[in-house]
C-alpha cells in the first residue's frame, strides 16, 4: 500500500510502471528557427503537392517559401540537420554559394522580395504589398491603347451582336478558363467589355517551360491591348462573370431545357427531286435539300411539285434523324453555315414565270449530311468544315 512519504518512482514501482527519463531539448534557438522555417516549407508541399516556385505570378508566401528553401540548401548545417525530416528530397539541390543562419531571417527574405513586414515575426501579415491580381489588372488597363484601325473592326463586333440576337452565337460559361480556348478569333467578354483577339505573335518556353504567346486583344470600347496568352487567361480567372462567345455553330442546338423558340421534338430530313432540270437529272443522287419540321415530313411535302422551293417537282425523302428540344431556325442555319460552299446555284421559273433560286438545296453526298448531323449532335462540328472538292469534312 502506497504511503504518503513515498517517492514518484516508489509509487510507479508499486503500479509495475517503469519511468521514462525525459530528453532535454538539446537543440538550439538557431536550430529551432531553422526547423520551423523548413516545417512551414514542409506544409506547403504537404497542400500543394509541389516545391515552392519563384516568380512574379505566383503567391508572394510561394515566393517566399521558395527563397527560404534555396537558403537552406546552401547551408551545409542546415542540410545535416533537417536531413531526417526531408521525406521529400527538397534538400538534395546544392547551391552554388553559401549564406549565413542571419540571412535567414523573415525580414531578410521578405526584403529580397522587395517587400516590409509588420511589427513582429508572422510572415503572413504584410503591409504595402498589393496582391497580384491588382498589380496584373493595374497593368493591363495601362497598357491599353487607342485601336487606331478600330474602323477595320468594329463591324465584327456589331455583326457578333447581331449574332448573339438571333441565336447563331451563345454566351457561354468558362469553365476551366483552358489555354486552348484563347486562341486568334475568339471573342470573350471580359471586365463587362467585348474582348477579340485579333492575332496571335508566336509561341515560346517560360522560364517555368510552359507555353506562352503574345496577343494583339481588340476591345469593343475602340482600344487594344498587347498581353500575354496566360495573363487573359488570368484575367477571365479573376473575373467570376467572364464569358467565351460561342463561334457561330458551336452554340448548343440540343438540350433538357427547353427555350422559348424550341420545338418539344422535331426531323431533320433530307429530299431528293425528281426535277427534270438538266443540271438536277445529270447530279441527282448528290443533290439534296436539308430541312426541319416539328410536324410530319409527309405533311411538309405534300404539293412538292407545286412549291418552287421543291424544285417544282415531286421528292423522296432519302434520311431523316429525330430530335427532342431543338430550335428550328438556329439548326437550319447552322446547316446553311455548314454547307454554304455546296449550296446550290441554281435558277428556275415559279408558277408565275418568275425567276427562284431555292436555298435549302446542296449538292453534297448523303454520308457528308449524316456525318454532319452527327458532330452537331456531339458538338465537335465547331472543329471542322466542310471541303466541297473532296466532299469530306476536315478540321479546322
């Protein structure tokens, strides 16, 4: 039994607990600092899964974490002692010179970077640093200058708001802000102003080895801007209402929504005619109409042969394709748009003796229409035209 003149060991001799003998802490205050600085180096690649980076466009504690690692690489000690805690390998860079422990400082690596620290050791409270994201919108809106040929451009805008209006171009979300999508010709709405990129000056390397390239951006304000490919990538990133217009055929024809103009369903169907016009008997079996119905296609052509847009004759329907929540006239165009090389220049009389040239006519080969159908379908017919002299369909 346990008395009260018992020692500690006593009493954990009794319990059958064998003490422990506490370490001291035998690093020192010098070694302390450079545990904790390689520890917060440690977090970062903890969250981001990366070394930390140089570089103007990266996050100012990146950089500054990216300063403190190449400090401690050049710091034989350093190494030695943080060795065991370098799961990472982040250490095995050797630098080319060396630096002392009091280079190593908070204040000493923020001045390298041009900046102040407040009162205090927390690196993370800074005074007069402005974030990137306004030094970048700062310097964009700088360097944009008067468009002096904005004459030259300025009906593409006015046509591109006429598109939007009538449907053949859509508003669309970005949502990955992706490279490949800032490209020449494209048209973004950006910082509430209609963005075009009127031409692209050359690819190259970053120091980071990623690519990059020069834009000539035209602005629907009648100024223009020279900027990098990543910096309008940036850009659109921080606008939250950034929006990529859509080319004229790539806007989503087919939907589980349905608009105000959409038919609930519909047929795409494809006519031959049995017109006896010289032109129409010796290329028959290319020569097609392309339209849609939201009723019966038999409705449709009923009197073919007395409707001049029939070609005054009688026709067979040779395809068609069924569509659910699809919007008649936007899907006529686009196959107008699609095949406006192939279209038919062709005269005839009406009932009246009146001169007609029919639209809906071209002459193009059934698989080419199917095809075409298809990629409106799947949305890549944006990527591709159509090349009447091999009547086949080949990317943009």
């Amino acid at each position: 039994m346990a008395t009260p003149d018992m020692d500690d060991e006593a009493l954990l001799a009794d319990l059958g607990i064998e003490p422990v003998s506490v370490k001291a802490n035998t690093h020192t205050a010098l070694e302390e600092r450079l545990i904790a600085g390689f520890e917060d180096v440690l977090r970062f690649v903890e969250t981001q899964g990366r070394a930390p980076l140089h570089g103007e466009d990266r996050d100012i504690f990146e950089r500054l974490y990216a300063v403190r690692l190449d400090r401690l690489r050049a710091m034989p000690e350093a190494r030695a002692l943080l060795a065991s805690m370098d799961t990472h390998g982040l250490l095995n860079v050797e630098a080319a010179a060396t630096v002392s422990a009091d280079e190593l400082d908070d204040e000493s690596l923020l001045a390298d970077l041009g900046l102040e620290a407040q009162d205090g050791t927390d690196i993370t409270r800074l005074r007069h640093v402005p974030t990137y994201a306004e030094r970048i919108a700062a310097e964009e809106i700088a360097n944009r200058t008067r468009c002096e040929d904005f004459d030259a451009f300025k009906p593409l805008f006015e046509k591109v708001q006429r598109d939007l209006k009538s449907g053949e171009r859509r508003v669309l979300k970005l949502e990955e802000r992706s490279l490949d999508e800032i490209r020449q010709g494209t048209y973004f709405i950006v910082g509430g102003q209609t963005a075009y990129i009127a031409e692209e000056k050359g690819e190259f390397k970053t120091g980071y080895d990623r690519r990059d390239m020069r834009l000539r951006v035209i602005y629907d304000n009648g100024t223009e801007s020279e900027l990098l490919q990543r910096s309008l990538q940036r850009a659109l990133h921080r606008d939250k209402v950034a929006r990529l217009i859509s080319d004229p055929t790539a806007g989503p024809l087919f939907g589980d929504a349905m608009d105000a103009e959409d038919i609930e369903s519909g047929t795409i169907y494809v006519l031959r005619s049995h017109s006896e016009h010289p032109f129409v008997v010796e290329h028959r079996e290319l020569i097609h109409k392309i339209g849609v119905t939201g009723s019966k296609v038999e409705t449709r052509i009923a009197g073919a042969k007395d409707q001049s847009t029939y070609l005054l004759a009688d026709v067979d329907v040779v395809a068609t394709y069924k569509l659910a929540h699809i919007n008649r006239t936007k899907l006529e165009n686009v196959f107008h748009k699609i095949f406006a090389s192939a279209q038919l220049d062709l005269t005839i009389e009406d009932r009246f003796g009146k001169p007609v040239k029919p639209r809906e006519w071209f002459l193009v080969p059934l698989q080419a229409i199917d095809e075409a159908v298809n990629r409106i379908r799947d949305g890549s017919i944006a990527d591709y035209v159509y090349e009447p002299s091999k009547a086949v369909f080949v990317r943009r």
